[in-house]
C-alpha cells in the first residue's frame, strides 16, 4: 500500500485527470470505479451499475470532475449530483457518484495517511458487524437442523442470517403465479401464509436464538400480503422484514409499519437522502439499509444516517459486492453510531479475498478495519484482469 511519502507533489493542491471503470465477474452486475490524480495518488470505489453503464455515465460527466480537487469530497458530491440535474435529457446517474464518492475518499486517506473511517467520525466500535444471506429447505427440518449447524460452526462466527420468503428449496407453494407479467404484484393466498409460518417456525428452532434472522423479499408484494406475511412470520421472531413492499415510498408503507407484528425494513434501491426522508420522517420503517453503491456512496450514506439517528432509526447496509464494496461499507459501518450491520458474500464469492493482497480479517462476525491508509487494500492486477467480465477492457 502506498503512503503519502511514496507520492510526488502532494505538498501542493492537486487535481483529478482520469476516472476509470470496469465490471469483473460475479460482481453481481456492478463495477469497479478508479479516480486518477496528477500526483499519482489513485482511489478505488465500486458503483452500483454495469461497466458499459458507468463509463458513459463518467464521460457524461467528465466536465464536472475533470482538474478538480479530489479532496473536496463534498463539493464535488453535491456538484455531480446538482448541476448534472440542469443539463436536459441528462439527469444525474447515482450510483456513477457513488463510486466516484468512495474513491474520493480512498485519495483522502492515502494523501493524509489516514483510515477513511478516522476521516468520517472516528471509530466507535471494534469492528463492522456482517450477516450473510443463506437457505436451505425450509420444509424440511433435517435440512434445517444440518444448515444452522453449518452456519453456527462457521469460522467466520455469524450472528444473523438472512433468508428468502421463497428461497432454495421452498417449493410446492400455493400462491398465485404471476411471475409472467412484469407489472403485477406477488400476491400471498391463505395456504401460502400457513406454509410460510411452518417454514419459518422451522427455521427459528433450528437456529434457536442463537442467531437471528431476517426475512428476505424483493419489493415483490401488496399492502394485504406484506400484512398478512408479517402475521405469518411473526411466531418465528425474525429480526426484521426486508423489501416487502414496491420501492418508492407511499402511505401503505407506513400503514404496514404501524399494523405489522414484526419490525420493517428497507433501503437497498433508494437513492440520496431525499428518497429515505419520507420513510423516515413518516417513521414508515423501523431501520434504513442503504447501499453505498447505490444511495451516494460513503458521503451519501453519512447524510442518510444523520437524518436516520434524528429519529432514533437504526441503520444496516446492503452490500453484495467485490472487496472494495465490503472494505468500505465496513469503514462507514465502524465510524457511525446508529449502524447494527452490513450484509456480505464473504465465504461464497471467492474472488473477495482473491482480489486483494490484504486478507479482510473477519473476528467474531466483524470485519476488522485496518489502520492502512484510504480503504486499507491493494487490488492485485492479474486476478483482476483475469476476471474481467466478457468484452470488458481493464481500467478504461
């Protein structure tokens, strides 16, 4: 890992003079972001969108970034956001910021040999707290008993799982069809609800209360269904019920939220601090889960998380992406007070730890934030390059 004293001319103001992007593997269709400075001193970010997508979204942008000072974070954040929103048909593409917006803060903490998590609050906790997303056949309750057994004996010391409402091996459901036609909802029937109460049951006394567990959907249901899946689960104490509902925010939100037996959550599509105030305010939720890919990257995140601890609302973080993602959503994660967890693929995306030349220490069900400068990881070339996703060219 490079230090400032292995930089040229950081004495004096410098200035940004190339951002890149590109798409590896099982990046689950996300990209890779790297801000270039005269200096020498380079970023890394991760943003929540393909690599042909962000390159033209970079371009698009490139006379709102380009010869800027990577360390003004928050100017250039609200000027991608802001002015990019004036020029018709353009409107300003989040989740290219968000990747921009992490790398920014990488440049700041390799320029001032700091930790980002030292830039932002300071650290408040040992470590960010991880849960990963798994399942088995719920029906079954050999099945069940043999995957919380696999879980609890996992070097990796998880204390929260998160499991799909029809994940592997849940068939045989009775719900109606309707996966045909896009512009439909899911919608549960009594026999679905009484299946999904038996699984569920199972699923609790396999993992007993020595973990928890969080109940998975898609932003797939209407108002009587995300009810009544609420009613069907709640004897099962999950943790929480993720995306029960479409996306952008309406009063049914709230309606569910006030009526549910179990607590609601959301956050993982939404963009900027405007898209979660109305949830907030309306406390139509009881925790937010931004993705920093997605939500304005780590300087988006701090926004929603000031406006989510006003209201006393917990706050978790969606992540399903490479090292970089995981890096820093955990150095956000440990300088933020009303922050419970971040999800992960570590264990079941290998290319994680293949990727960097620091191995992402995991203790406890935390990851362990070093004290290197900026993200505290090096990206090794050739795994890189020879993990490209199909057509993609490497750092262009």
């Amino acid at each position: 890992m490079n230090t400032i004293n292995e930089y040229s001319g950081i004495g004096k103001k410098i200035k940004i003079t190339d951002i890149k992007a590109m798409q590896i593997k099982g990046s689950a269709g996300q990209s890779l972001v790297k801000v270039e400075t005269d200096a020498g001193v380079y970023g890394i970010g991760e943003a929540g969108a393909s690599g042909p997508t962000i390159r033209a979204q970079i371009q698009q942008m490139k006379w709102l970034w380009h010869g800027e000072d990577p360390l003004n974070i928050e100017k250039l954040y609200y000027r991608m956001i802001s002015i990019a929103n004036r020029v018709s048909p353009y409107r300003a593409h989040i989740p290219t910021i968000s990747g921009i917006d992490i790398a920014l803060w990488d440049i700041a903490g390799k320029v001032l040999n700091r930790p980002i998590c030292d830039l932002l609050t300071g650290r408040v906790r040992d470590g960010s707290p991880i849960y990963i997303n798994s399942g088995c056949n719920f029906s079954d309750k050999v099945s069940c008993r043999d995957w919380a057994s696999q879980l609890k004996e996992s070097p990796y010391g998880w204390h929260t799982v998160k499991v799909g409402a029809f994940g592997a091996g849940l068939t045989g459901r009775r719900r109606l069809k309707l996966k045909e036609s896009p512009v439909t909802w899911e919608r549960l029937i009594a026999g679905d609800l009484h299946t999904l109460q038996g699984w569920f049951e199972n699923c609790r006394e396999a993992l007993e209360y020595d973990m928890d567990f969080i109940v998975h959907c898609h932003d797939e249901f209407d108002l009587p269904s995300a009810l009544g899946l609420a009613q069907a689960v709640a004897s099962s104490d999950p943790l929480w019920i993720e995306d029960p509902l479409p996306v952008e925010y309406s009063e049914s939100w709230k309606t569910l939220a006030d009526k549910s037996p179990v607590r609601i959550l959301t956050g993982e599509k939404l963009e900027l601090t405007k898209e979660f105030l109305p949830f907030i305010a309306n406390q139509a939720v009881h925790a937010v889960q931004p993705d920093l890919a997605f939500a304005g990257g780590i300087t988006g995140a701090k926004k929603i998380s000031d406006l989510a601890m006003l209201y006393h609302i917990p706050m978790t973080a969606h992540n399903v992406g490479t090292a970089v993602l995981n890096m820093a959503t955990a150095h956000f994660g440990i300088s933020t007070r009303n922050f419970l967890m971040m999800e992960t693929r570590i264990s079941q995306y290998d290319l994680i730890d293949k990727m960097v030349e620091e191995p992402i220490q995991v203790v406890n069900g935390q990851i362990i934030v070093p004290d290197r400068p900026g993200l505290g990881i090096t990206l090794i070339p050739d795994v890189l390059r020879a993990n490209l996703e199909e057509g993609e060219p490497y750092w262009e």
